[in-house]
C-alpha cells in the first residue's frame, strides 16, 4: 500500500506556526511593555524617570518575557512538543517489533494530524505483513515436513534386513515420489521468491506466443491422455514481445491445473485472442469448479481449497506474480461443479 502526502497550503505548515510563535511573542512583549509604562504613568511615576531607571527597566522587561514566555511555552508543549513526543516514542515501539501501537489522530488540519494517520497506516501494513510471514514460515515448515518424514520413516524401513523385494521396491517408490515433491515445492519457493524481488523484466525478445502454448500442451500430453481429456484450441497468431521463458511457467500451471481438476473424458478449452493492444489467453475446464468462499483465497501462498488434488499451493500465485510481471492481469471465473476459466490479459508492448 502506498501513502500520499498531499501538500498543504503554506498558512498551515509548522515553519508557519513558528514564524507566527516568534511573531506574537515578540508583539505581546512590546504590547505588555507599553501597557506597563502606560499603568505606571498613570500612577504618577513620570515617564522620564522610568526610561532612565535602567535596572527598573530590566526588571519590567524580565517579567513580562518570563510571563509571556511561560505562557507561549505551555501553548507550545500541549500542541507541538507532546505530539512530537508521542510519534517519537511510539517509533521506539515499531523499531521494537510492536506494530499494535497507534497513535491519536486528530482532524486533519495540521500536518502533525497527517503525519499521525499515516504513521497508524503504517504500523496496521506492517502488522499485516508481519502476519503474513509468519504464516508464510509457518505453512512452509508445515509443506516441507511432511515429505521429509516420510521420506525418513520409508528410509528407515529400508534398513530392515526382514522385507520381501516387493516390500523393499514399494517403500523405495514412495520415497521417490516424496523427494520429487519436496524437490517441487522448493523449486516453486525458490522461483516464486526470486520473481517477488523481481521488479522489471530482462531478456525479453519477440516470439511466437500461440506456438509457445502449443508447446506447452505437448508437454503435458501424457497428462490429458491418461485421463481421456480433448483439447479444444482456438490461438490467434500472435507475435509477443516478453520474456519467453517465464511465460512457459504460467502456461505449464494453468494447463497442468485445468487436467488436474478435469473430469475424465471431459474437454479443455485454451484461447488465445489478439485484440487492440491486448493479448487474451483463457484456459477452462470443466472439472469440480471453486467454491464462492475460496477464489478470494487461491492466489495467495500454500492455500489449497477443499477439492485440492495435491501440490504446493503456489501454482497460482507464480502465474499472478508472472502476469503482474509482464504488465498484465489474470482473473477466474468459476462455480462449484461447474468448472472453472483462467483468463491471462498481457499488453502488447513493442520490441
């Protein structure tokens, strides 16, 4: 989230407020000298005389500053040094870890009540992601666990000098398949990680797009061939000018989602659409679907829905960031049983 600061008039700034500060002190010095001369003269102390009397003059001039600045200085303290205090203590406290504190906000007439709201702004963004990292590691730890155990406990049946071949090759294939998951989880993390502290693009050359999910659908032909899925392609020609090879990544998850969630023998449907400016490409099938409550929820880190198949839960959120990436959008549309339709929009950009 990004915090803008709108500029106030310079009537309302606090080089303002001190300039008005210095200004009134020095007119309330002079209009309570005058006022004392005046009480005095009228009192039958000659004026003459009170200008020559350089010590009674000293002394008028110390009490009047004294009162007039003990007076400003409170008036200063309430609205200008607490304010400043409080923000400065309250910083100690994020600077500590603490992002529960909040500060009063004010009416937003000084730049001291802005400066409030923004702070709380920023401490409640700081508290979202320090939440969201902590789930993050939690989750991560969780996903990363279970195949190490398993992996650990099938090892250790291994060593028992007592099992059949037929045991021994059983235990063997499920540790195969355990070391192949946790070797995709950490590549999906190691990817997804490198593409959040990625900013802009490099390396992009023009390439053939509609011929690239070609591709990417051959890869999977295995897939859609054991479950007895048809393919349906409408692709435009469509020249792109990005990065080729994140793009395969985005290509591959939806794809290898829409088989995953397919019923047997049912029929995928990949478009890709060239329109002014615009590249479209929408893959959907016609498996279980997402229920209303879950697609706010499927791009976000390790989040697996109730008819989750498997996997590491970050598919979804490497093809956003790839498309986000790319200067492009990607969104669903789905129900439950009604499958569901992934639909990528990229810019065009000229190479």
């Amino acid at each position: 989230m990004k915090l803008h600061f709108k500029p106030r008039p310079f009537t309302q700034t606090i080089r303002f407020y001190s300039l008005l500060f210095s200004f009134l002190c020095i007119l309330a010095t002079v209009i309570m000298a005058v006022f004392t001369f005046t009480l005095l003269a009228h009192y039958g102390f000659p004026a003459k005389e009170l200008l020559d009397n350089k010590l009674l003059l000293v002394g008028i001039g110390a009490i009047i500053t004294i009162i007039i600045g003990t007076v400003f200085g409170l008036l200063t303290n309430r609205y200008l040094a607490d304010p400043l205090k409080r923000i400065s203590l309250a910083s100690q406290e994020v600077a500590s870890g603490d992002f529960t504190v909040r500060l009063p906000e004010g009416n937003h007439t000084t730049e001291l009540d802005d400066i409030a709201v923004n702070f709380n702004r920023m401490t409640s963004e700081l508290a979202s992601t320090e939440l969201m990292r902590n789930d993050f590691v939690n989750t991560f730890s969780h996903e990363l666990k279970t195949p190490i155990t398993s992996i650990r406990g099938y090892a250790r049946l291994l060593l028992r000098e007592d099992l059949s071949d037929e045991d021994r090759k059983e235990y063997a294939s499920v540790i195969c398949r355990q070391s192949e998951a946790l070797a995709s989880i950490t590549s999906s993390i190691l990817l997804l990680s490198r593409l959040e502290n990625q900013q802009m693009l490099s390396g992009c050359h023009q390439f053939c797009l509609d011929e690239q999910i070609r591709k990417s659908i051959l890869l999977l032909e295995r897939a859609w061939e054991e479950k007895g899925l048809e393919l349906d392609l409408d692709l435009d020609e469509i020249l792109f000018f990005g990065q080729e090879d994140l793009l395969v990544h985005l290509w591959n998850n939806l794809l290898d989602n829409a088989i995953k969630y397919s019923n047997p023998n049912g029929t995928i449907f990949v478009k890709a659409k060239k329109s002014a400016g615009l590249v479209e490409v929408t893959v959907q099938d016609q498996g279980c679907g997402i229920d209303e409550q879950s697609l706010g929820k499927i791009f976000g880190k390790f989040y697996q829905g109730p008819h989750a198949l498997g996997g590491s839960g970050l598919g979804l959120p490497i093809c956003m960031r790839i498309a986000n990436l790319s200067g492009g959008t990607i969104t669903v549309k789905s129900a439950l049983g009604d499958g569901s339709a992934f639909t990528v929009s990229l810019p065009i950009m000229e190479g």
